[in-house]
C-alpha cells in the first residue's frame, strides 16, 4: 500500500547538503554559461533571480530572442556550459535526454534549484498546489489510491505524485507522450455503438478520433465555445457523420460566462477575460441517453459534471475526464462521481512525461472487463 504521507514528507525535507551544481550555477564564475532550456513561466522566473546567458530551444527560429535572451540550440551551446532544464509540462524527461548527449555541459533541474536554494528559486505553481493539496486532504488521497482499479492506475498516482510533489521529473522517465491513445482505453468497450459527448472539442481532433474507433457508433455531441475552434472543427470532421456541433460551453447552470475564446486548445473560462461565452449543462441540452462522455475542459470539468449529473446517475455512461489543470481536481472529481455512482470502476491513465494530460476513467461495473494485456 502507498504511502502518500511518505511521499510528501520525502518531497518536503530539506536536502542534507549543499548540491555542487547549484552551487556552481548561482557563483560568478558560471557568468558566460548560463542558460535555461525552455521558453516558460518557470524559465521566466529563474530570470528574475539570476542573470542567464541564453534560452536552449530546438525548434525556434534561428536568431530569436526571448525575454531579451538569445534562444540557440542544443548544438549551439558553448563548451562547460551549464543547463537548468526547465521543460514542466510535456516532454521534460526528452529534453534531458537531449541535453545528456551533449558532453561538454552540465545539466540540472529546476528542482535542484529550488530544493537547494528555496530561498531564491520559487517552486513551480503545480508542485506548491499539490504540496498543500495533498498535505490538507491525506486521507482522501489515500483513499483515491485504494479504489483504483489496477495496478498501472496506482502506479501512475504514485509516479505522478513523486513529480507534482516535488518538481523532479525522473519518476516519469517510464512515461512518453502519446497523444493518439488519450480518451481511449481497451476498458471502454470498442464494440459498443456509443453516443458520444465531446466535452471541450477544441478542432474536432478527439471526435475524429473517436469516429474511426467507434465506426459503429450513434452520434456525438460536439461542445465547443470557441467559434474559431468550431469553424476548424466543422472542417475536419466534414466527412463524419451524425455530428451536432453545440456553440456553448458546459457548465453547471445555463448562463453567459467570461472566457478566453482564442487561445486554441488552451481556451478557457477566465475571470479575467471581457469576452462572454454562453454556457448550458449537458442534462439540459441533451434529452437522448448517452454511453461515453469525455471533459477537458482546461480546469472547469467539476462544474460540467455538475450539469450531468442526471445522465450519469440514469445513463451510466463512460467517462474521460481531465484532472491534471489543478491538483484538487484528482480528488474532487473522483470524490463526486464515486458519490454518483458507487460502483463505477476507477481508472487513471497518463500521456506525457510531464504534468499534463492526466485522464481519470469511470466504468460501469457491468461494461467491458479488459483482460490483462489491456494495461501497458
């Protein structure tokens, strides 16, 4: 059994001693060879409280600047130099590996530089939300670890934990991004003839998907507020068929909410944003029974949920839904669909090396039982 209590107090304890490479990192003579890979809210931050040479990105454009800072490439890196490996979300474990292939440098995390000098080096925002979030809700969390389904589920949680914990990204080093395979696990039954819900359908990519999967399925629902995101997805899925496209939001109530409609698969509800979105609930808009839904919806899936609630009590439908945007969302989502409904089985499967794209699965007790060559 998973000791999450453990897990926190190994990530919260302050190091035995000082560690070289920071040290080295932070002294005037690393003046000249100082740089960050990636171009990001951690990288701009260590830029706050330390000078840095230069910003490593593979793929910008050649000559470009950030944040004042040349941007070069992995090959471009001058001898002895040193690198703070800032990549948090999608790839950081890659990055590294890149890094490592270049000798003449010398490469740490950014969870060095916090761990070892917490008082110049703030933690990256989704480390100190997990800290307090788990640190105020243990039992919950252990709970949601005893009632995952199977071993690859606990696995996940644990390797994620050790990450989001502490900001160290070596326990996803088992992990690859593979985007293809999200939504769509071997437990939700393929030969089902579903009626699906695209929750947050961005360009219509996971709905594409879904059709060739699902060739025999009845309809989907596509919900998308974004009318620059519609228009794409109307394109791509031109050759679908059975698709009703929604212009609205989900939520928990029907309304008007602020939202950043242009920030493509990162469009979101904003407090901060003037434009509005109209916003209905899944059990309003949809009077037909539904067998898979799926919520990504950058943050605001606890709320949509709330609007489902009849179609997931009656209809027990499949889900997929996002709980990677903020750390509570893994506990609170669990906790108010088990309310639900009991008995659904409790999948939680991961599709990058860093801390995004988390999907936490419920099953119908009586859906298709995957056997277990099912699980990676």
């Amino acid at each position: 059994m998973l000791n999450i209590g453990a897990l926190l107090q190994k990530a919260t304890a302050k190091p035995a001693e000082g560690n070289r490479l920071v040290e080295a990192f932070v002294s005037d003579s690393a003046s000249g060879r100082r740089y960050l890979l990636g171009r990001n809210e951690h990288a701009a931050q260590v830029m706050q409280a330390i000078e840095i040479d230069g910003i490593i990105d593979d793929f910008a454009a050649s000559g470009s600047n950030w944040n004042n800072k040349p941007v070069i490439t992995t090959e471009q890196l001058p001898e002895r130099a040193m690198v703070v490996n800032c990549a948090m979300c999608i790839a950081p474990v890659s990055a590294a590996r890149r890094l490592q292939h270049h000798d003449a440098i010398e490469l740490l995390s950014l969870a060095d530089l916090c761990s070892h000098l917490p008082q110049r080096f703030k933690l990256p925002w989704f480390v100190s939300q997990t800290r307090d979030e788990v640190s105020n809700h243990l039992s919950a969390w252990n709970k949601l670890y005893g009632a995952l389904a199977d071993e690859a589920s606990q696995q996940t949680l644990k390797d994620l934990l050790q990450f989001r914990l502490s900001g160290d990204y070596h326990p996803m080093s088992a992990y690859c991004v593979r985007p293809e395979a999200q939504y769509f696990e071997p437990f939700i039954d393929p030969s089902a003839a579903h009626v699906f819900v695209d929750g947050g359908g961005y360009d219509g990519d996971t709905t594409e998907a879904f059709c060739h999967r699902y060739p025999d399925y009845r309809k989907v629902y596509l919900f998308e507020p974004s009318v620059t995101n519609l228009a794409n997805a109307r394109r791509r899925l031109q050759q679908q068929r059975d698709i009703v496209y929604v212009d609205q939001g989900l939520s928990d109530q029907p309304g008007q909410l602020p939202f950043n409609a242009e920030a493509g698969s990162a469009s979101a509800v904003d407090p901060h944003s003037s434009q509005q979105i109209r916003v209905t609930t899944l059990d309003q808009h949809i009077n037909t029974q539904v067998s898979f839904i799926k919520m990504d919806l950058e943050g605001w899936e606890l709320q949509a949920l709330h609007g489902a609630r009849r179609h997931i009590v009656e209809d027990r439908p499949n889900l997929a839904v996002a709980v990677y945007h903020q750390a509570a969302d893994f506990r609170t989502i669990f906790e108010y669909i088990t309310g639900l409904c009991p008995d659904y089985r409790v999948y939680l499967r991961h599709y990058t090396e860093g801390w995004s794209e988390t999907i936490m699965y419920f099953i119908p007790a009586d859906s298709h039982q995957p056997s277990s060559k099912d699980h990676p």
